[in-house]
C-alpha cells in the first residue's frame, strides 16, 4: 500500500532498531522484523547456526556467497569470518543488491572485507579471478536460485575455484528442493554430501 518494497521496509526497520557496527544485533534485528511484521526469504537464526558452525570448523579466508538478497547472510558469514578473510557475495537483482549495500555497511563492514558484486551469476563467476582477485574459494554458500545451483556449481569447476577440501553449502536443497544439483553432488565422486535438517525460515 506505500509503494514501498518490502526490504525497503524491513531495511528501514534495521535503521530505527539495530546497533550500527553491531552484526550480531543487526542480524537479531532482523529476525525481530521476519518473526513479528514480514516474511522474508533470509537463512534465520535456526539454519544460521548451522552456518556459523561450519565457519568456526572451516576458518575459510576466502568466502563466496551466491545470492546476497538483502544481506542477512553476507553478515552472518562475515561476523564468523577469521582475521585477514575476505567475503565475496553475488546478487542479481540490482534493487535488492542496493538495501544488501546498506546492511552490509551498518552491520561494520567494510569493502576490504566484504566485496558485494552485483550482476548474474552465470556471467560474474567466470570473471571472479580475473576482475575481482578470486583465486579460489574455501567455502561457498549458495542461497539463490535453486535451479541455478547444478550450473553454478559446474561453472565453479570449470573455473578451477574450488580447491581441494573446499566446502560448499547449499541452502533449501530439498524445499523447494534443487534434485538435480543434490544428484550430481552425491554421484559425481568430487564430494562428500552431509544433509542438515532444518525448518524453514521463521
């Protein structure tokens, strides 16, 4: 009825509420909106622990994340980053990529820890090494469109930026599901596949 997007609400939300340079309080801020006022499509607190669990086992220093939506993830994995790390994050959707710049940065984070690319998937990951310094990525966090993750993952393959002991977590593989993806990960030979259970978001 405002005409106002929704993530613009929340992010304004974010504003009124949420300590600046604080991420852990932007992200209960957050939850605080998603819980009591909007829906919104962010990993959460419950599947955010799962996430901070595999950041404390990994300590990756180079994280790519495939769909920053608004930027509750992009601060999830930032604040479990350890010291020298670096977060690249993707998002397609320019509008969303715009209120994800401004959490990003409220949250305490600054360009030389996380570096938000903007642009498709398909075309942005090819170029990672050359035009943003990706070598390669110790983790990979995919939350964006499911039937994009076989391909992406293909792309990540062919483009040699998954090293050995790299890990990959796919987010919502079973609902609404990504089967194919979850197939070639579980028979192609390249990896080991653990399944976490979780409730949806909120």
């Amino acid at each position: 009825l405002t005409g106002i997007p929704r993530e613009q609400r929340a992010f304004q939300y974010l504003l009124a509420h949420a300590i600046p340079g604080d991420p852990r309080h932007v992200l209960q801020t957050f939850d605080q909106w998603c819980y009591h006022c909007e829906h919104l499509s962010c990993v959460g607190p419950a599947k955010g622990q799962i996430v901070e669990r595999l950041l404390q086992e990994r300590a990756p220093l180079r994280v790519l994340e495939l769909g920053t939506y608004i930027g509750y993830g992009t601060v999830l994995l930032a604040q479990g980053l350890p010291p020298g790390a670096r977060l690249y994050t993707v998002e397609g959707d320019p509008q969303h990529a715009a209120v994800a710049e401004k959490v990003i940065r409220l949250a305490g984070f600054d360009e030389q820890t996380v570096e938000l690319i903007v642009g498709p998937s398909e075309e942005v990951i090819p170029r990672l090494r050359e035009k943003h310094g990706l070598g390669e990525a110790d983790l990979v966090f995919m939350d964006h469109w499911k039937r994009c993750y076989l391909r992406d993952l293909r792309l990540l393959e062919s483009h040699r930026l998954l090293p050995e002991g790299a890990t990959v977590l796919a987010d919502n593989v079973l609902f609404p599901g990504a089967p194919h993806f979850l197939q070639y990960a579980k028979t192609c030979g390249r990896y080991r596949c653990k399944v976490h259970r979780a409730s949806l978001e909120y």
